[in-house]
C-alpha cells in the first residue's frame, strides 16, 4: 500500500481519522499536526517498545517525551498501572494540551486510553496499535478500561481518540496465534454484516495467512469501515454495535470457565461464533450450510478447529453471569446466514445448552 487510507469515526467535534497504511510510525507530516502541545507521555509495552520505539525517535527530537515501557500482559491492564501513568504524568508536569500515545495491541491502548481519560478530566490519545485484534477492533471505538480482581474491563470509560494510525507494518512480528486470534475478528465483521467481504475472505485464505501485503490491507481497511460505520451510528453501544458481539457471549463464558489461560479472545470467539451460527440453525433461522462455510474458513484460518472440555452445565453457568443475559432471559446476537447477524432476545436456554452439548465433539 503506498499511500495511507483515511477513514473517518464518529461526527462532529467527536469524530477523528483512523490511518491505515505501511511505514506510519516514520511518517512525521501524519502524525506531527495531530499533536497540539509539546508534552507527550509514550506508553508500550516491554515486547512491543524493542521492536518499534526506534521508528518514533523524530518525535523526541520535536516534543518533550517521557516514556512509559509496561510489562507485557492481560495482567498488567489494572488499576496500578494507570496510577503509574499518572505518576509519569505528574512528573512531565502535564497539562491539558498533553497527549498519550499508546504503541501496543489492546493491553496498552485500553489502559493508556483510561489514563488519558481522566488525566485533568481528559487530554488527548492517540493510538498506534501493533497488533491486528488492536488495528481492526480495540483501537476504534473509545473504549478504555482496565480490569479489577473482580473481573475484566470493570472499570472504564468511553473517551475517543485523538487518531488512530495502523501501521501494517508492524504486523510482521506479531506471533502467529495472535496473528490467526485477530483474523476470527476479521471474519467476525464479515459474518455480520458483508457476505461479499465472507467471499472475499474464503478466496483469500492463504494470503491472508501468508501475510500477503495487499491481502492484509483489504482486510485491515474492510474491518476498520464495518467497525467505524457501526460505532459512529451507536457510539455508547444501544443497538447496533451489540452486533460486534456476535461469538462473544458463547466466548466470554469459554474464557471464564477456562481461567482466562486457555484461550486468546479471538479464539474464543471462533468457537462463539461457530456455536452461534448452529444454535441459529437449531432454532430455525439460518440453514446449514451457512454453518459450513462459516466452519471451513475458519478452520482454513486455524480457528476453532476443537473447544477446551467445559460440561455444557459449567459453561452454561457462565453464560447467565454474562452482562448479557438480562433477568434470566439469554440474549444472543444470532443470523440468518452469512452477513445477516441480529439482536435475538429471550433465547430458549434449552437450545442453548444442546448446541453446548453437542458441539466440542464436532468443531
Ligand atoms: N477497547 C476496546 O474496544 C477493546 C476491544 C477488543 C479488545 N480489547 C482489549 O484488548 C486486549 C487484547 O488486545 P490484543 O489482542 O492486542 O492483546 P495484547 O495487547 O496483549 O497483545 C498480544 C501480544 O502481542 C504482543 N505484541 C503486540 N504487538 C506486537 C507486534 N507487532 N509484534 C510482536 N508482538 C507484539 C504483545 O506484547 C502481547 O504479548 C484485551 O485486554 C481486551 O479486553 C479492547
């Protein structure tokens, strides 16, 4: 890709770009004017900093930058680690035209997002995600959060970004099972909402997994529109972005009955996402053989090809925990087939626990 692409989030003051192209780290003129003072906090991570700080050097030679290099995990998206980016703040002497750069997957962006949104009641943020779930998911959207003992993303906010900058190049080093988890989100945008992006993806499998650079531009551009288009329209989640969620209430319980070890979320939501499109053909709505182009291109992808052994009791249990199932009533974002996902409420709970039963043997 040679010249960046721009797509354009939210409305109004609110709205901000997400860039998407190879080599935007380097690219001074992009990122230089959406910075408005001359004090920076860089937060990443102690994975992420090696492989790519050197490329953001300009900006030290141009702003006052303090840096921030986090240890690496889920584990360290807390509480205690946002009270250490304020610390780094307070002593930048920050002020309100300051900004926090995240350079990192979802980890870093979601806590160096929280901390950008309550420093002085909010300053700037801008994102430049590293890996494929963050460039096509969590970087977009103004969600921010961190966990507590208690549970994930307890504590948050919504505070969009100043911008967004993906730079495919640094997909390059991301670890192949985290490469694969964030393409079951690639297809996720394609299940939901585009059947011709679901073609597109079932005749780009192997380049896609090969990395190919036009095929993974498509595919990064596509996904950042469908998610741009969904969170401009229902910015605090009151209708259509539940759709994201497609494969995620089957997967959240996946994740918690498994301690959060076993699975990366995206894997978690292949399996979701197959479970949900047979419990919508269990309960009538969407045909077969949906369910079998569904389940060949992710099992192409690697994704989902077989479930941790959770009883469908333990996982069911899990599921009723989830925020999502409201006064004992299971909602699910289930579709009629490919590109055609909905909000279905009051799901039967016998259904649900069938399509739990039957199908770790089958994935
Ligand atoms: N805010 C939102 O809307 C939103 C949406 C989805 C997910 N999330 C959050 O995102 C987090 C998951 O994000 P993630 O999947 O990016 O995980 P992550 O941030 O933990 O990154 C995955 C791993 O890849 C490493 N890494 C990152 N970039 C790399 C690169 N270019 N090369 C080599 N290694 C690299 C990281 O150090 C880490 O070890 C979760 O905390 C989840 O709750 C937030």
């Amino acid at each position: 890709m040679n010249r960046p692409v721009r797509i354009e989030v939210g409305s109004g003051e609110r709205a901000y770009p997400v860039w998407v192209g190879s080599g935007l780290l380097a690219a001074e003129d992009l990122i230089e004017p959406l910075l408005r003072g001359r004090q920076l906090l860089l937060v990443s991570n102690e994975t992420v900093m090696p492989l790519f700080g050197e490329r953001l050097d300009w900006l030290r030679r141009r702003r006052e930058v303090a840096i921030e290099v986090l240890p690496d995990g889920e584990a360290h998206k807390t509480l205690e680690t946002a009270a250490r980016l304020f610390a780094a703040l307070a002593r930048l002497g920050a002020q309100r035209d300051a900004a926090v750069l995240a350079l990192g997957g979802g980890v870093v962006s979601d806590v160096a997002g929280f901390a950008a949104s309550v420093w002085m009641r909010g300053i700037d943020f801008l994102v430049l995600p590293t890996t494929l779930l963050a460039q096509v998911d969590a970087a977009i959207g103004g969600k921010t959060a961190v966990n507590l003992p208690e549970g994930k993303n307890l504590v948050g906010s919504f505070h969009p970004p100043r911008a967004v900058c993906c730079d495919l190049d640094t997909l390059r080093t991301l670890p192949e099972r985290e490469y694969r988890a964030g393409l079951a989100e690639v297809v996720k945008y394609a299940a939901i909402r585009d059947a011709e992006f679901f073609t597109w993806l079932e005749t780009s499998a192997e380049a896609l997994l090969a990395r190919e650079a036009s095929a993974l531009a498509e595919a990064v551009l596509r996904s950042v529109s469908h998610k741009a288009e969904i969170v401009t329209r229902d910015e605090r989640e009151r209708g259509e972005r539940a759709l994201l969620n497609f494969g995620h209430t089957f997967g959240h319980a996946l994740e918690a009955a498994g301690g959060y070890r076993e699975l990366l979320h995206g894997e978690a939501v292949a399996i979701g996402m197959r479970w949900a499109a047979r419990l919508s053909e269990r309960l009538g709505l969407a045909s077969r053989e949906h369910t079998l182009r569904l389940d060949r291109l992710l099992g192409r992808l690697g994704l989902g090809l077989s479930a941790p052994s959770h009883s469908p009791e333990v996982l069911s249990a899990h599921l009723r925990l989830d925020k999502k199932a409201r006064s004992g009533r299971l909602r699910f974002i289930l579709w009629r087939g490919i590109g055609e996902a909905f909000l279905a409420e009051g799901v039967d709970v016998a259904a649900v626990e069938a399509v739990l039963g039957e199908a770790p043997g089958t994935l």
